[in-house]
C-alpha cells in the first residue's frame, strides 16, 4: 500500500501505486476536462500530485501540451527570476566495488584508468576551477570504503574550502557520494557540505537490482532510503535525480515525484534539487545497449512536468547535454547549469592521458562562453552561494521561496557575483555585455534601499572587494 509517510523504501515508492497512476493517465490522456483542472490547479503554483502529473506528461492534446509549456517557463519566472545558477564538479576518485551496468567505474572494468587525488592534486583541481571562477563544486567518487572512505572525502572538503588564490574561492561544496550512515552524515553536515546528491538511477526495484548485481549499491531500500537517513543526520538540502534511459520514463516520473512527495511529507521540505541526466555513452557503456532511451521531445515534456509538479524545487542540467538541449531546457524549469565540466579524475588542472571519465561531456565550452551565452538568452548567471552561508536551507529556503520573498536576495545577490565574475575572469567581449545586463537588472530592483546597497557593492567591487550578500 502507498504511504508517502512509511519510513520503508517499498510502501513511500510503491509499486502498484505506481502502475495503477500509469493506467490512470493513459486513460485520461485525452480528458480535456481533468487536464484543465490539473491545469488550474497547477496555476496556483503549489505543485501537483504524482498522478496529476503523468496525466499531463500523458496528454496527447498539442494546445494543452502547449500550455504545459508555456505554465512551466513561468513558473521558473515566479520562483527563480531569469538567474541560472553555474556549477562544476569535481572528480576525486573513481575507485568502486559495485558491478552497475550503466557505469563504466563498475568493478570489473579493468582497462579505464583508475585514479585518486592527493591532496595536493585536489588543491590543483580546485585552483584550476577558481582561475575559471567558479564558486560552487559537486563533488563526486565512486563507491570504495577502502580507497574512499568518509574521512578521505571530508579531509578533500577541509582543503576544498581551505584554498584561497587571488580572488578565488569555493563557497559552496555539495557532495554526491554513495548512500551511507547517519553518522556519516553528520560528519559531512559538519564539515560544511550544502546539498547532499544521489541518484537513484531507477526507481523500478527489479530493474535496480538487475542493473547492479553486484557491490553494495545492490540493496535498493538501503539506496532509496538514503535521504532520509541524511535528513536524520542534520543534512536538510537534499537533491534528487533518475537516469533516464535506464528505465519507462513514465514509471521513473511517477518514482520521482513520490519520493518528492515522502520527503515533504516525512521532514516537512522536498527536495532541493532535481537533477534530469540522460544516459551517455561512456568507456565500455553503450547507451544503445539499454532498450529505455528518450528522444528530445520527451526529455523536455518531463522537464516541464517536474516543474509544475515542484515549483519550488531547483533543477539541474549538466554538459551531458549539449548546448541546444540545454537552452531547450531553459526554458521549461532549469535553474542550474554545469560549465567548462571535467567527468575525469583530475581533468582540470592538468590535459587527460588516460581515460578517467565517467561519461562523455556533450557541451565542451569554456566557462566564459556558457556565461557570455546565458546573457545573451536574457538570464543572469549566479554564483551565489549566500542562502547555504546564511543558513537559508531546508524549510528556511522553502519558506521564503514559497512566500516569493527570497527574490529579495538571490537578484541582487546574483548581480553582485556575476559582477565579482566580470572584474575577476571575463573576457572583454562577455564583460561588455555582462555590465550592460547588470545595468538594466539592478535598475529593476523594487526596494530603493536594497538598491541602493547593491549599487555601493558593485563600486566596492571594481575597486577590489568581494564577497557581499544579502
């Protein structure tokens, strides 16, 4: 039976819950007046359920699908504005005991280069990324207590956070590491991480447990259960994400909202990211080897549903898709992107000899160009960090997302850092274009007193001060 509030893996993603929503929006598919009252309540922009969902992702009527569209680029306006917050992450080792099939660092790939950094190595990594400007990283590895055990990875994050080069410095640290305990946990909240990633690849149990044989990613409620043994740890960011390919988009669709919707109702706050990947090919991984692939078209039909279905749940697409997929996407509810990304160990600071990647990177421009393109298709792009060093996560966040009050901060708190990224790393050509956007933007700033702090910041910022916010 479906109960969003059971702590058990099998009843908050239940199965027949799930095939019983698929049959119910095949059947309605075409109900025009259930579609409009989805519609409508989708309007009032506090979510809809898992079933009311696939019922738009379902809709075969073009106008209504039109309307989808149309719904969830403004609804991305409503909550996000036009900022676009930029990320990268960054690799510390691909050593893993699990057997996953999708994945070229499963155990039994003996010809991919295996690779950990020294610390030394992740300080280079990580002034290779400040000499970009970026001031967010996910980091990620794979899955070995031996090569990585939690003490490596919160020894990286201590030196993550330690280096200060120029006017370089990593603010936010989100971690994407195998599930673990609620110790462990606490020790990464600790350490100062801001959101805790996994993915669940799949949530169809049979499909998971064939897709990893072996290693201990095998166990699917452990896997699953994941989040909330982060959210008994202290971590209340977390982010959700599906493989998608792996599994029936429909049935990863109606997973993912449910394990939204047992989260909020469990702790009280959903998610607060969804990542969307699509499979890719990777070393020894075909993409055409799994039966489950997604055309464009649906890819930006579910972007678009998850965003009206979680309005107030940041959604993340990385350089797996190339540049017009994800200008696509823009528009249809993504508030973060990945820029100039390395999926290899050690790829930043120094040019690839062997093969470390963990898939293959579609969008391989630099991180001036992804920001010179982003202005130029309206949006600001934000290195902000501030809500994670305010203490503005978990419900705090939600709170003042939901209120629409947190425009207050992340407007002029993304002007402020994309300025810092202007003085600091721009070429001419996209500091040109980027100071006339943040002309026009600081303008449209309703509260004069806000306004007039921004407008004194960025005159401190020319003249070599950094780190304002709101």
């Amino acid at each position: 039976m479906y109960d969003p509030k059971s702590m058990k893996a099998e009843e908050f993603i239940c199965h027949d819950e799930i095939l019983e929503t698929l049959a119910y929006a095949e059947a309605n598919k075409n109900n025009e007046e259930l579609i409009d009252r989805i519609l409508d309540k989708a309007r009032l922009r506090k979510g809809l359920t898992h079933r009311e969902a696939l019922v738009l992702l379902d809709c075969e009527i073009e106008e209504k699908n039109q309307e989808i569209y149309a719904l969830a680029e403004q609804i991305k306006k409503d909550f996000y504005g036009n900022r676009i917050v930029m990320f990268a992450p960054l690799y510390l080792s691909n050593y893993c005991i699990n057997g996953c099939l999708y994945c070229p660092y499963h155990l039994k790939n003996k010809h991919i280069a295996r690779k950990k950094l020294t610390q030394e190595e992740v300080r280079k990594e990580v002034i290779a990324l400040q000499d970009m400007g970026h001031k967010r990283l996910a980091i990620e590895t794979g899955e070995d207590p031996e090569m990585c055990p939690i003490e490596y990875v919160l020894e990286c994050i201590d030196t993550i956070y330690s280096i200060k080069h120029k006017n370089g410095a990593i603010r936010r640290v989100n971690v994407n590491i195998a599930a673990t305990t609620v110790e462990n946990y606490r020790k990464l909240k600790e350490a100062g991480i801001g959101t805790y990633i996994l993915f669940q690849e799949t949530y169809h149990k049979k499909s998971y447990e064939t897709l990893h044989p072996t290693g201990p990613k095998h166990n699917y409620d452990y896997h699953t259960e994941a989040m909330d043994r982060a959210m008994e740890g202290g971590i209340d960011d977390v982010g959700l994400g599906v493989l998608f390919g792996l599994e029936l988009y429909r049935y990863e669709l109606a997973g993912l909202l449910m394990h939204a919707e047992h989260l909020e109702a469990v702790h009280g706050v959903g998610p607060h990211t969804i990542s969307v990947p699509r499979i890719k090919p990777a070393d020894d991984i075909d993409p055409d080897n799994f039966d489950n692939g997604i055309s464009d078209d649906i890819f930006a039909k579910l972007t678009a549903c998850i965003r009206v279905a979680v309005p107030y749940t940041g959604m993340i697409i990385s350089t797996r898709e190339n540049k017009e997929c994800r200008e696509r996407l823009l528009h249809l509810g993504v508030s973060q992107v990945s820029g100039a990304s390395r999926t290899s160990v050690g790829g930043y600071a120094e040019a690839e000899e062997e093969n470390s990647a963990q898939f293959d990177v579609s969008d391989n421009r630099t991180l001036d160009e992804v920001v010179r393109w982003l202005m130029d298709q309206g949006y600001i792009p934000s290195f902000c960090t501030a809500c994670y060093r305010e203490g503005r996560t978990g419900d705090r966040f939600m709170s003042l997302c939901k209120s629409g009050q947190i425009q207050n901060c992340c407007d002029p708190n993304a002007l402020m850092t994309l300025k810092e990224y202007l003085e600091d790393y721009a070429s001419p050509e996209t500091k040109r274009i980027g100071e006339e956007l943040i002309r026009r933007q600081a303008e449209k700033i309703p509260n004069e007193k806000v306004r007039g702090i921004v407008y004194k910041n960025l005159e401190a910022i020319e003249q070599g001060r950094r780190d304002f916010r709101f």
